[in-house]
C-alpha cells in the first residue's frame, strides 16, 4: 500500500481544499496521512481513515526556535514514516518539507502546491522586499531536488517561482483552483422578492479588499439605499493583518454592512445574494470562494488581482477592476444592480465556466494522474 503524506497549516484548510483528493485516493488504495494543526477536525478525518499526526504550525512564524521545532517534526515524521508521496500546500509546509527531505538519499516523491504566493509576494514597502528575498532563498532550496512535480493556480504565480527557482517545464503543471461541487454549489435563479444582496465571503483580511468593500457599500447605499451587503467570515484573531471585531461592529452599527459571522451555508447565502465579490489584493491561488459564486450562477466582482482575474471572463462571467479603488467596485455594483438583464446573462454564464474549468471531479483527477504517473 502506498503511503500518502499531505502536510498543510491547518485541519479546515485540508478539509476544505483538500479532502476529496485524499477521499478518491483511500479508494484507490493509497494509505492517507495528513501532518498538521488541528483545530476542530481531526476525529472528524480520523472517521474518514485519514492517520493523522500534529505539527505545530504558528500563524505568525515570529519565533525562529518555534520555527525550527515545526520543521524538525516534520523531517522527523518523514524520516520515521517513508511516504511514497509527500503532497504539501502553501508556503510553510512546502518549504519545510522540501529542506526536510534535502538530506535523504531517496526522498519520497514531492508535491508542492503553490495555492498563491500570499501576502510575502503582494504587500509593500522595505520590510516585505526583505521577507519576499529570503522567502524566495528558502523556494530555491526546498525545491532544488528531482523527484518533484510542482502545481500552480495561476499562470502569474507559475511565471514568478519558476524564475525565481529556474524550475524546468517538466517540473510544473497548472491546475486552477481546488475546484467546486457542483452538486453542491448548483445554479438557482436570483429571489424573486426582497432587497438585492451583494455578499463577501472570505477570511476577513485587510488584504481581501475588506475596507474597500465597506467603502464600496457606503458609496453604493448613498444612491441605492435598499441594497444589503452581506459580510461572510469571522475576524482572524491570530493574523496581524485580520480587521477587528470593533471595525465590524461600527460598520453594522453605520448600517453599511450586515455582519453573518462564519458560515456553513455559503451554496444558499449565494444563492440569495445578487453578486459576490472579493476585491483581493492578496497573493491569491484561485480564490475557491470565486469558483463556488460561479457555480452557482452568479456574476463576480473581483480584481485584476493574478489569481481573481482567473476565476473570472472578463465582462462574460463578471466584472475586473483595478486594486485598492473602492470606486471602481462601486461602479461595477452600481452597474450589475441596475441592469437586470446583464446580471443574469453573466450569472448563467458564470455557471457554465463553472462546469467547465473547476469542476471537482476534474481537479481530484489531474492530482490523481499526478500521483500515478510516479
């Protein structure tokens, strides 16, 4: 039997990207396991049959000792357990495991799925240059070995590290998005009553565009003032870049926005909004809530942000405007909400590409082609 190793930051992330991946490979044989933090999860995939073991992932990285202390777990986790396959997601995993693996004279198989460079690669100023250099030294080492495959989101991200680490084309593949279930996440036609909704779903970061899509609101509710929009997640009381409880409650109590807190109902919060946005100007992958608005039939306003401008056809299935420009969100609200005629021929078409390019069923079969050809 095959062993299987994925290694992400954290349980909801894995099961939330990750879980059909593993669920299609225990069918075909393979013995899952899954390194990381775990929060609510873990007996939960234990049910599944997913072996899982803790790894002490920081949400910070301020404490080099802690740092150290992660990255030898994992050597140490690999070194005892021998996978066949190491899948890793996101920069920390990715890096620790590529330099955790550097010393062995036949290291399992890697898989490195960059899902966006983050915030490292998009944030300003001197001391992300400094960051975004050593992180790109850390990339060029944990990638340096052979036997490895690594996946991209998005043709920018693929431009950017193959540069940055001179990775060969045989090394690389696109893969966009972890995909949606569209059994799941299904086309309904817009309510048929009530005020138009514009809903943001996401982790509420200052990077997702979350002031810009206050600021959009109070621009929009100044000329339309029966519009609702909805604020989907729950503040990240462990990221420095998370707005605060205080922000949001002022906002609810300014009446620009409705605060829904974390859900698990996203498919029928869509399917009584009217747009759904994500203004990111985050190192993004292929936003999985973008792909999920469109699966279910509805027009996305989102930025020209690599990464959101792939889950989107420009003016077909939704509407790309500049960064950081609350104005420009605003107006291309305004123009979805006034014009009916337009918004539903872009939700249908939403959908379409939908079924087309992010299909889940798709993105479990181009992983599992990758673990086959071995």
């Amino acid at each position: 039997m095959r062993k299987l190793l994925f290694v992400v930051n954290v349980d909801w992330f894995f099961v939330s990207h990750r879980l059909p991946i593993a669920q299609e490979a225990m069918k075909l044989g393979y013995d899952v396991h899954l390194a990381s933090s775990f929060s609510t999860k873990k007996e939960y995939l234990e049910g599944l049959g997913i072996k899982c073991h803790d790894i002490n992932f920081s949400r910070s990285g301020s404490s080099l000792s802690n740092e150290m202390k992660t990255l030898l777990s994992i050597r140490r986790l690999i070194n005892e357990m021998r996978p066949d396959i190491v899948h890793a997601v996101t920069i920390k995993p990715v890096i620790y495991c590529g330099f955790s693996m550097r010393a062995m004279l036949k290291p399992p198989y890697f898989v490195a799925a960059i899902s966006g460079l983050g915030y490292v690669f998009s944030a300003r100023g001197l001391k992300a240059k400094l960051t975004r250099f050593v992180v790109s030294l850390l990339y060029k080492v944990a990638l340096l070995g052979k036997r490895k495959v690594v996946i991209f989101q998005n043709l920018s991200d693929q431009g950017v590290l193959s540069r940055i680490v001179s990775l060969p084309d045989n090394a690389t593949t696109l893969i966009k998005g972890s995909g949606a279930d569209l059994s799941t996440y299904r086309y309904r036609p817009e309510p048929a009553s009530g005020k138009k909704v514009v809903s943001m779903a996401c982790r509420l970061l200052k990077e997702k565009g979350v002031y810009e899509f206050v600021d959009a609101a109070r621009r929009v509710k100044a000329l339309l003032p029966n519009i609702d929009f909805w604020l989907i997640g729950n503040v990240d009381l462990g990221n420095p870049n998370s707005v605060t409880q205080g922000e949001i409650d002022s906002w609810v109590a300014e009446g620009l926005i409705k605060a829904l807190g974390h859900r698990d109902d996203i498919p029928n919060l869509f399917a009584q909004s009217h747009i759904v946005t994500m203004p990111s100007y985050y190192g993004e992958g292929v936003p999985k809530v973008l792909i999920e608005a469109a699966a279910c039939g509805r027009p996305v306003v989102t930025t020209y942000n690599p990464g959101c401008r792939d889950a989107v056809i420009e003016n077909q299935t939704g509407i790309l405007v500049p960064i950081r420009s609350s104005k420009a969100l605003a107006d291309a609200f305004i123009t979805l909400l006034t014009n009916e005629s337009i918004r539903v021929k872009m939700g249908a078409r939403a959908r379409d590409y939908a079924v087309n390019e992010f299909d889940v069923k798709n993105v479990v079969a181009r992983h599992l082609d990758i673990y086959e050809s071995i």
